[in-house]
C-alpha cells in the first residue's frame, strides 16, 4: 500500500465510470472521494454500487466535485461536447484531469483544454487503459511526453523470464499466449505452424513482443536455441510425437490435455522427459486457480469437512455452429477421445483432486454414451469406486449440452460445491459454497447454517498462474537447483488411466474395470 | 389485486422497517409512497435496497412525509421515545398510523396520541404482527377496540375444512400437524397413539384445537366419523395394515414416504384406495413448493432449456447422536430400507419429475453402498438409463454425510441447479439458478451469461401446500364432484418401482435391472 492516496472525484455517473471507479479502489495509490452528478439520487446510488468508501461524498452537481477541497484530480466521463467546458473548469480550480476519449470535439478544443492544464501546472492524461496494460512493451513515441504508467501499479518484473515457444496455432494457444505475456516470468520466443503466414498472423494478433520468432514449422521452433520450453497445444494425436521431439531437444514441455490417446503414449512421452532431464506439465488450468487451493483447504479439514464420502462433477458445453462437424474435438483422427478426452478429463482431475489423487480401484462407465457417425464420444459418464468406506464418485461429460462446470463434494461433515471450476465465469473472482455442520431447524422446516459463499479472488488469470508456475519450476532446473517437479507427470498419468478405463468399460459393456498404477 | 392501494409513508430507516417495508409491497392493497429520513443519502439508499417502487419519494425530514398528500398513513418505527412527538403530529395532518411496539413510554403517553388520532378520525394500529397470522385461531377480547385485521390482506378462509386424523406421533407428524393448521381448508379433527398419554401430550404441544379428539389406538381414529382423512406417519412396515385398513373405512390417505416396502405392498394399498374410491397421496412436500412449478416451466422451455439430456440429484445428512443405532430409519424391522427409502425417494421422485415423469428402461445400482450391522441401507446411489438420445441420470443418498439437497439437470440448451430442493433453507423463500444460451468469452476467459437466480417466495410452507392440495382434492370427492385424482398414486408407484429396482441391482451384484410399469 502507498501511503499517498491521490482523492479522485468523478464529474457523472456514466456507464464506463463503474469500472474506472472500481480502477480508482483497486490501485494502490489512489482513492475517491468524491462523485457529483445533476442527479443527487443518481449520485447516491452509483456511489453505493459501486462501493466507494464512507468517506466519499455526493453532490447533486459537477461544481461541487470541483469545488471540493478534498479533491486532488478528477475524472471525466462526460459527454464529449461537455469536455471543453468541465475540463477546462477542472484545470482553473487545479484539479488534475483523467480525460475520456474522445478527449474533445476537435483539436482546437483539446488545445483549449491543454494550455488550461499547463498554465494551472495540472496534469492531464486520457483514459486509453490498454496504454497501460504492464507486459507488454509498449513503445510510446517521444513526441507524447505526459504518458506515462508511472502512477498506476504494474506488477513487479522479475529478472529471468523463461522463453516459450508454441507449436501450433490453436484457438486455446491465444489465451494461453496471453497468459504467458502477463505472468512476470515468461515471455514469448517463438512459435510455429505448419504455415509461415499462420504463425505471423498469430503473433501479430497476439502482440507477441517483436523479438518473438515465427516459423513455417514445428521443427524450427525445437531448434531455436533460444526457446526455453514449448507449449504443444496440438491435436492429441500428434503429441506423441512432438511432445518425444521435444524432450530430446531438451526443451521442457506445457502439454494441452488430454495430453494422449492412451497411457502407453503417454509412457512414452514421460520417459523421454525423465530422460532428458525435462519438466512435464498438462494444461489443466484450474489446477492454478487460487480457489483451488482453498478448496482444498476444506476438503482437508476434518473438522469442517470431515471424511470425503461422493463427488460429483459435470462439465459440458454445447458443440455450436460446425463444431459437431469440423472441430478437431470431434476428428477420430486427431482427438479420438473427444469430449471424455476434452471435458472428461476435467472432470476425472476434480474427482482424483478431490480425493487426494487417490487413484479409485474401480471405474465403470454410465450407459449410452452419444457417438458422432465417425464413432468420437460426444457425451458419456462413469462411477467410480474405491471399495472402501461407501465412497463413490460420478461424471458426466458432453458436447451436446448447455455449458456446466460443476462439483459437488460431501463429507461426513460438512461439505461444498462450485459451478464454474474449469473456467471461471469472472476470470478476477472464483466463488464456491460450503457449509458445515448442518442440522434440521426446528420442525426440520429449513436447515442451518445456509451454505457460505466464499469469493476468491486472484490478479492474474489461472492460465497466466499455470505458466508461472511451471516456469518456476524450468527455472529451477535451469539454475541447477531443482530436479523436474514429478507430481504434474503423476497427475497426467493417473488422469489418463481413468479415461483409459472408461474407454475399456464402454467396449467391455459398462463393466467395471480395474485401475492400476 | 386491490384496485384501491392504500399509499404508506415510513418514518425513518429503522431496521424493523426493511420487513414491514417488504410487507407493504407484498399486501396486494397497500404500497409505499414515501421515506423520510434526517438523512436523505440514508433514505435513498433505503428506498433503493428494499425496492421500493420508482414513484415513491424520499425525503431528508420525517415533516416532509406528514406534508405529502400523496400519503395516506404512516408507519411510525421510530425510537419509542419519539412516538408521542410523530404520532400526535402524524394524527393532526390526518395520516392513518401504523404504530411500532413499545407504542409509548407509558400509557399517559399512549393515550395523548390516541386522543389525537380519535379527533382526527384516523385509524390507529401498532405493529403486532403475530395478531395478524391467518390460520390460527386467535381469540381478540372484546375489550380491545382497535385491534383489527381488516385493514389487512388475510388468505380466504374456506368455509369447508377436510378434518384430518393422525395415526401415530412421529417426529414428522409435528410439521405436518402444524400445516393442517396453517392450511385454509384444513382441520385436525383426532390423533391416535399406542399410549394414550402420547397422543395427549402430541395434541398439546403440537396446539391442536380443543375440539381435537385423542385415542389411545390408531383403530379409534379410522372409526371416527369425523375424520374424512388420515394422515399415516407410522413406521414402513406397518403401511400395508393400515392404510389398507383406513382406505376401507372410507378414509382418504396421505401416506408418508416410502409409501411401501415394494411395490407389491404399494400395489395392495392402491387397489384398497381405488376400491374404497378414496384419494391416496404420498408425503412428498418439495412437490408442491411453488418454486417446482417454476422449475417446471424452465424445463420445459424449448428455448431456455432444450431437450433434457443428464439429472444428478443428491440427498444426504449426517445421522447424528444415536439415530444410526436406534432411529427406525435404520431398523430392519420398521424402515428396511433404509437411507434408500428415506433420502433416494426424494432424489428418485426428482429424476422422474425432471423427465416429465417417464420411467427409466434401466437402473443399475452404484457400488459399494454401506450397511449397518443389520443389513439396513445407509448409503447407496444408481444410475438410471431411457436407452435413448444418451439421457442419464444418477443420484447418490446417505445418512453418513453432511446435509446435502441438490438436483442439477443439463439440457441442450439450458441448465438449472438448486441446493435445498427437499427442505428450503428458508421456509419462505426457494431459490434456484438457471442459465441458458451459454457461450464462452473472448479468448474463452471466462463465459457468458452467468446463472440467474431465481428466488421463489411462498405464503404457506410446502407441506401446507401439499395438505392443501389434498384436501382440495378429497372436498371434490366428499362433493361428489370428482373422482380421486390419478396422478398421486401414480408417481408412487413409479418412484417405488424404481426403489425396488435399486434393491434387486445391488443383490445381482450391481448390473441393470430393467424397470416395466
């Protein structure tokens, strides 16, 4: 925390002020103190919605921000034709100006506004936010000499920054490329597609930085000397064989999941890692949510949760468009797995994440499981079964349903639930339901406590989370610290086992199948 | 609704005022039309958080409220100290008054403002609100002259009322007497009990009126000619006796879940019924909340919910203190089946409600359930197949974990959760979340829209409504203007027959059992 605060106040209640007034609570330097509007009510009622401190206070008119005292900048989102007039007014009573766009009518008009900010010694900046996003390298020309990110919180850059590059140009290798701009310790060396105009597209949509390499092949990307680690988010078919190149060019490896067709390949993958001495990660993105590990938190506490007795999860979302037709979920010959491979595998980590990765002995399939005409799985389900203690664990899985992504875990004592583990719907908050204790009202007319809501927040994205931390985890092995981490080739294996099993019981006529390290 | 709304003004944002300001809206021949509080920021808020209406005004003086002639009475929840100075005025300005408790410092007070009301010919009341509960019958003495409901919505009475008879004094009877009370077109007429004594002391405790006649054997209650129907909380195992013999004494049967032992059983005590020409319902409360009538329409919503393609539901609480050595849910003589019977009918009669009630083509038992010592289930669950269109549904019960109550359904184009679908949290409130349409993000971080929940509110508690809506049912019958309604016994029958085809699952060692109405 700063202990400087600049006290905005806010010249109207305009749509776009809600976020740039939560900007104002999230920074570390500043604060509000003021909203004015010509409605008094209206001021009121956005200052309450939006959460501004006690302390802020509200007027019905935009003199009385700039005639506050306690006022050391404001903020305009008015109309544009209303910019000359306020902010110039704003200047006069030296109040510093965070301009919206566009700044003015015209330039004679901002150039009224400019010479008011300078002959008051004001600062004036407007609000082009993505100006200031930190990861990117920004190359503002020396002719703007006021912008500048030195007032607003950038997280802190650390030193090393492991280089990544990328095979291939999947649609989740955008999002997955962002998260590598934004975590603090990676950075983007190189990617590479089948197609040299693919990969260069990419990067540019990407705002890869302009160091970045591109290439019209996978093979160069595992050659450049100066790629670090390669994210493969190839067609599961194709990642025996990348993901084996890849270890033996000693380029350490973030695998899309499912991260193989069967566990054999996945074997063979593993052993090339372990023998070029690389780390092995999936990309099971919730895994690195914070939430995660708060989850966990009380799925471990035996006072609020008890024994672990059934989960269940589901994870879905409907196949639009062509998708059913042409994506490569549903191509037997690049994702065979199909939707047990894309969302069953989540679901499959919840249950053995739940369970303390404790492989269940047991795995039988649900009956009619749903087939494209090319025989790739596009809804199915199992129970799972550890032989002990009653404890048994479900899921359903599907393209052809509404999007779902749920778990529901009881324990003897208390238990929780979350509906959106693998992607939160707000990518800043991970909310999940948890209760303890529970017990019948009188008359069992209700039942006490209700579930608490638990809100998690996080700054970075699980994605940009995931990548950091598996670049912690190179960069140990670089330095010469650590050896490869070997619970994330664990996790992967005991996950492909399960959806191995739920192959083997669909084909066996949903009996059960035994599951095996 | 009331054409004419009598328009209240609230005098200050006591904590009292947020429900009685709830009451307002809610009572179909009131509505607010003003707030003043000495803080006019506390009174917008107030306003805006309970919803006010968009005509109502708020002030920054409790005088501006008196002086609007927009309103028509007052409500006064002031600090006690304050009423003599706001009522008097109040009176003077001619408002109605609607007076919090304590009304005065002392009755010298008390009797300055009801002077003053008289001279002004205003109404005055004070804020009892227990007075005003319907059902009960409240003996008002004459000696207190105001007190009256009639300026208050009160649920139409029902000028014939079903007389129940109760047979036994089960620890669910206490709820269900207490609905036959609250229910308009109900009465309970005779409790009977192996001890007399007990059926005294149920009588007494459970406030039944003092016309109620106790017996000290459930025959006397069957014998009574005035009882036209019995409600049967006894053990499972005694169901078959004595439902059979309460339908050939022509008395109509609201039997509590599990309805029979097997459907064998069942089948005895419906040809009884049917024979006997009575009504027959099962116990099953959560059918008759409002918010399953919601629920319903979402699923049926072609647009908001598509084709219904997976349910699981789980029913769960921890049996606690010595209910797992001695409660007759867990004794193999009097409830053999156990959690199954007890906790899986709910998720079962869920499944079936969500598939418009059709029958499943399979059920196969979930492995490993968990016993007592003598054979009784303690936790099981299934998965029930229609052989068609990939539909599947699973549901787990359980004595030996935390309190759990949830039904997640997934269509094709929408899904829906609720997590207290058996007994609301709130009695007076059902929630449920649905959401339809969705689709991811850009970049997939995060998606769109995210569930609504929806938030049922209901007058009379969901077993009121079900003794209700039996009674309804059996004055149709007594009126000789219909036959006894079909679908009651009906769904029994298939939530029973889907019980036995989990019991038969588990001996065939857990392999699909087909299931033929």
């Amino acid at each position: 925390m700063t202990e400087t605060r600049i006290r905005f106040g806010i010249l109207g209640c305009a749509n776009i002020a809600r976020k740039v007034s939560r900007a104002m609570l999230l920074s570390p330097n500043t604060t509000i103190s003021a909203v004015g509007s010509r409605s008094l009510n209206k001021a009121t009622a956005f200052a309450l919605e939006n959460h501004f401190p006690e302390s802020a206070k509200v007027y019905g008119s935009y003199d009385a921000v700039l005639d506050d005292p306690d006022v050391d900048a404001v903020y305009v989102p008015l109309p544009t034709s209303l910019h000359l007039k306020w902010a110039v007014l704003a200047a006069e009573k030296k109040k510093h100006i965070l301009l919206e766009k566009p700044v003015a009518l015209n330039v004679g008009e901002l150039d009224t506004i400019l010479e008011a900010c300078e002959s008051s010694g004001v600062q004036f900046m407007d609000a082009t936010m993505w100006m200031h996003h930190p990861p990117r390298d920004i190359h503002i020309p020396s002719h703007q000499p006021k912008l500048s990110t030195q007032n607003f919180h950038i997280q802190k850059m650390t030193e090393t920054r492991i280089r990544f590059g990328i095979l291939g140009c999947a649609n989740i290798a955008r999002k997955v490329s962002r998260a590598m701009l934004l975590s603090p310790n990676t950075t983007i060396s190189a990617v590479g597609s089948r197609s040299l105009n693919k990969a260069t597209a990419f990067a540019l949509e990407n705002h890869f930085p302009e160091s970045a390499k591109v290439y019209g092949s996978y093979d160069a990307v595992l050659d450049d000397p100066d790629v670090d680690a390669v994210y493969v988010p190839l067609p599961t078919s194709l990642h025996l064989k990348w993901a084996v190149l890849a270890a033996e060019k000693k380029k350490h490896i973030l695998l899309e999941k499912p991260v193989a067709l069967n566990v054999g390949e996945l074997d063979t993958i593993l052993e090339a890692c372990e023998s070029s001495g690389v780390q092995f990660m999936d990309a099971t993105m919730w895994m690195h949510h914070p939430r995660t590990v708060k989850m966990k938190d009380i799925l471990c506490d035996q006072q609020k949760f008890g024994q672990l007795k059934s989960v269940h999860s589901n994870f879905s979302y409907k196949g639009e468009g062509d998708f059913l037709k042409n994506d490569i979920r549903v191509n037997p010959n690049l994702d065979s797995l199909g939707a047990l491979g894309d969302q069953g595998w989540y679901s499959i980590r919840a249950i053995l994440w739940a369970n303390d990765y404790e492989l269940p002995k047991t795995v039988t399939a649900l009956r009619d499981p749903e087939y494209n005409e090319l025989g790739v799985i596009l809804s199915c389900g199992a129970s799972l079964n550890w032989n002990e203690s009653g404890k048994v664990a479900t899921f359903y899985c599907s393209f052809l349903s509404n999007l779902s992504m749920d778990i529901i875990a009881l324990g003897t004592k208390g238990n929780f639930r979350v509906h959106d583990f693998v992607i939160p719907f707000n990518e800043k908050v991970g909310p999940f339901y948890a209760v303890a204790n529970s017990r019948w009202a009188e008359l069992s007319t209700g039942c006490v406590p209700e579930p608490s809501e638990f809100k998690i927040t996080t700054d970075l994205p699980q994605e940009a989370l995931m990548v950091q931390e598996f670049a912690r985890l190179v960069e140990g092995i670089c330095n010469g610290e650590a050896k490869p981490e070997k619970k994330w080739p664990i996790l992967s294996r005991k996950t492909q086992l399960v959806i191995d099993a739920v192959i083997t019981s669909i084909k066996n006529g949903f009996e059960p199948v035994e599951v095996v390290y």
